[in-house]
C-alpha cells in the first residue's frame, strides 16, 4: 500500500470524528455486561449457564434490529439511522434506574436488549459509514483507525464496573447462611443491584447528547452506485452471490463468539484458577482490554506492511496457541495466555467486517447489516461456554469453544476472504 492513498479527505474530517466518538460510547455498555454477569451471579444468585443470557438478549437486540436499520439507511441516509440507534441506547440505559428499583433480572435483560438494538443502528450505520467514507483501497486501515477507539471505550466500561459496581463485598456461604438467619440478605442483595443504576444513567445523558451533535453536523452526500443490471438499492438475493461476503457473515459471527465468551467469563476464569478477587480480577480484564487497545492500533500501523487478511490469519494462529494453553495449562501461565488473547483479536472485527463488504456496491449497507447480525454469535457462544463449564465443573474446558472459532478465521484469513466474483464500486462519499 503506497501513502497516496488518504485514510481520510479533510472535508470529511468533523463527521469521521462524530462517527468514531460512537465507536467508543458503544462498548461501554458491550464490556459492562462483563462486569454485570458475575454481578448478577452474586445479586441473583445465578448459574454460569443463567448469567450467559445478559449476552443471549444484548446479541439478540443486534441480530433482530440490524436488518432494519440497514432499511431504515437505505431509505434515507446513515444519519438518520445513527440518530434513531443513540435514542434506542440512551432510553436502554434510563431503564436501568426502575429495573434495579424492581430487582427483577428479567427487567434488566429487556433494558438490555433495548441497549443493544440502538446499538445495531449504531454499528451497521457506522462501520459502513467508515469503510467507503473515502478510498476504498484504505477502507481496512480506515475502520481499523476508528475501531482502535472502541478499546478505549472497552477499558473505560470495565474501569466504571470494577470500581463503582463491585462492591468487593465476596461472603462465604457462612456468612451467607448468617445474614439469612438475621434477615439481611435480601437487603444486602438489593443493595448490590442498586449499585448496576447510576453509571447507566450518566452513560445515557452523554449519548443523548452526541445525539444533539449529530443532528446538527452536515454530513457527507452519499452516491448512489448502481450494479451491473442497473440495480442501485441492496438485494438479498445478490448478496449470496458474493461468498468472501458469505464467509464474512461466518467468521464474524466464529469471532464475536470467541471475543464476547472470553471477555464475558475471563474475571470466573481468572477467580477458579489463579485465585484473584472478583476486583483482581476485573483489573486484569482491564489490562486484557488495554492490550486490545493496543494491539488496534498496532494493527493499523502494520496494514501498512501487510495485507489485512494475512495479519489476522497470523494473529489467529497465535490465539490458537493461547487458548490452547488456558485450556491445557490452567493456572498462571493459562490465566496469562488468555489475558493475551486480546491483544491478537483486537484487529479481527474490523478487518472481517470491511473485507466482508469490499466490492458489495449497492448492496454494502444491507451486506453490512448482515455482518452486524453476525454479531448473534456472542449470545450463542457465551451460553454454550456457560453450559460447558456448568456441566464439566472446568472453566478450562470452555475455553475450547473460542479456540475452535479462531480456527475457522484462520481458513477466512487465508482462503476465504478473497473476492471470487466480479466486484462492483463501494460506494464513495461527496
């Protein structure tokens, strides 16, 4: 890749950085649910396999809204789209106040999945939005530029959990059995579900803020693009023409998997086998995160060396190895592999996501709908993983089922994500 090629026009530049500021806001709330299942374990009293569904109704908000939306921006335009998602997210985030007042964890799962089906307006609108905002030949760089905020966003909703949710308060079930025959319990537990309300009702004032900003910035006219029958709207029925786009739906859908079930249980994990309180633990979750950061950024720096798909079949052979050893070698150095998982994934969203979309043309916002509703894989594996581990007694073993999608990233990476039909023009930005 040569440098003529600009990630971004300077008349571009004030949208670009409203788009990416939601890159940022949205996994707030994605890495808070890491945070909230081990709190609910606790205030509910749940299963592993129990805690898994907070991830079952936040995909599924993503897998039922992305459609929509993408229809909802084929219509009008992706500023409409995002402006709808931030209203969605804030009104999810307000109803956390009455489900802690309630207690009821049903409650909280339906806030939940209002949350995550503004943020499927927000993620099929701006992934797409980045990727053909400019030269397609830098679309990778150009999200992955983007999407390096988002770990910053991550660290900051593990920051926010482990300091104002967790209460560091872990009883002995003597002490649990105590506090029942004084008949504190019930207080104590609602007393910790109180803790979940106040970060989600500053979360949804800011993001009804951007919402405002949003609505008052002009953003770029979009093109329509036509395809080769002289078609310029998406069309399912074209989609499945395209298999690096259809194996970009699979690997999406292998990875969300892998990254949301090892995120969503790495503070269990780290608390069975290297003994870390629940804040110990959450601070690695922390450092896992940071290295996610990190690894975007470097991640964008060395696309400009290597080819997208290759770095990520690379860095998936390296995660194979990392998660073989937390399920092999639990314990200290399985604790610290998979601390490291993150940095390795940290580049593969993106990455699947704009190779998925490269030369769809007209159809790019609805192909990007479909990546988006890939994102299901996160409420598929993180129960499973639940399951596993519920039913093994071994947290270890779980870990086998982010392993096996890193697998089939690897063939993405290698074999699958090369175009195979003729590609239409990815719609540009004036």
């Amino acid at each position: 890749m040569t440098d003529e090629h600009k990630i971004i026009s300077k008349d571009s530049i004030l949208p670009f950085v409203l788009v990416t500021a939601l890159f940022f806001l949205w996994a707030l709330p994605n890495n808070l649910n890491d945070i909230l299942i081990p709190q609910f374990m606790k205030s509910f009293e749940l299963s592993r396999l129990q805690a898994g569904l907070v991830q079952s109704a936040f995909y599924m908000g993503y897998f039922l809204l992305a459609m929509p939306a993408a229809l909802i921006m084929e219509k009008y335009n992706y500023k409409t789209g995002l402006i709808i998602g931030l209203l969605l997210f804030a009104a999810g985030c307000f109803l956390f106040w009455p489900a802690a007042s309630t207690g009821q964890y049903g409650f909280f799962l339906f806030a939940l999945f209002i949350i995550a089906s503004g943020l499927a307006f927000l993620e099929t609108g701006s992934n797409s939005f980045i990727a053909v905002l400019g030269d397609p030949a830098t679309s990778e760089r150009r999200l992955n530029l983007s999407q390096s905020f988002n770990p910053l966003g991550s660290m900051t909703g593990v920051l926010i959990g482990t300091v104002f949710i967790f209460s560091g308060t872990e009883l002995s079930n003597i002490q649990i059995d105590k506090m029942k025959l004084d008949g504190t319990y019930p207080a104590y537990l609602h007393e910790e579900i109180m803790r979940v309300g106040p970060p989600y009702i500053i979360i949804g004032s800011i993001i009804l803020l951007l919402a405002f900003l949003i609505w008052k910035t002009k953003f770029p006219v979009e093109k329509k693009t036509t395809s080769p029958d002289g078609n310029n709207t998406g069309k399912l029925s074209a989609l499945m023409q395209y298999p690096h786009f259809l194996k970009g739906v699979a690997a999406q859908f292998f990875y969300v998997g892998a990254q949301v079930g090892t995120w969503s249980f790495m503070i269990q994990y780290l608390k069975d086998y290297m003994q870390k309180s629940e804040k110990e633990a959450g601070t690695l979750l922390f450092v896992s995160i940071l290295a996610f950061g990190v690894g975007r950024f470097v991640a964008t720096a060395l696309m400009k060396h290597i080819e997208p798909r290759k770095l990520m079949g690379i860095y998936s052979i390296i995660n194979v190895l990392l998660c073989s050893a937390a399920v092999f070698i639990p314990g200290f150095i399985g604790g610290w592999a998979l601390v490291a998982t993150s940095f390795f994934m940290s580049l593969m969203f993106p990455t699947i996501f704009a190779l998925g979309i490269k030369g769809l043309g007209p159809h790019t916002k609805l192909g990007g709908s479909m990546i988006i509703m890939a994102i299901i894989g996160g409420a598929v594996w993180t129960p499973l993983m639940g399951f596993i581990s519920d039913t093994t007694h071994s947290m270890a073993l779980a870990i086998l089922v982010p392993l096996a999608s890193y697998v089939f990233i690897i063939y993405y990476s290698f074999v699958g994500a090369r175009i195979s039909e003729p590609a239409n023009e990815v719609p540009e930005m004036d």
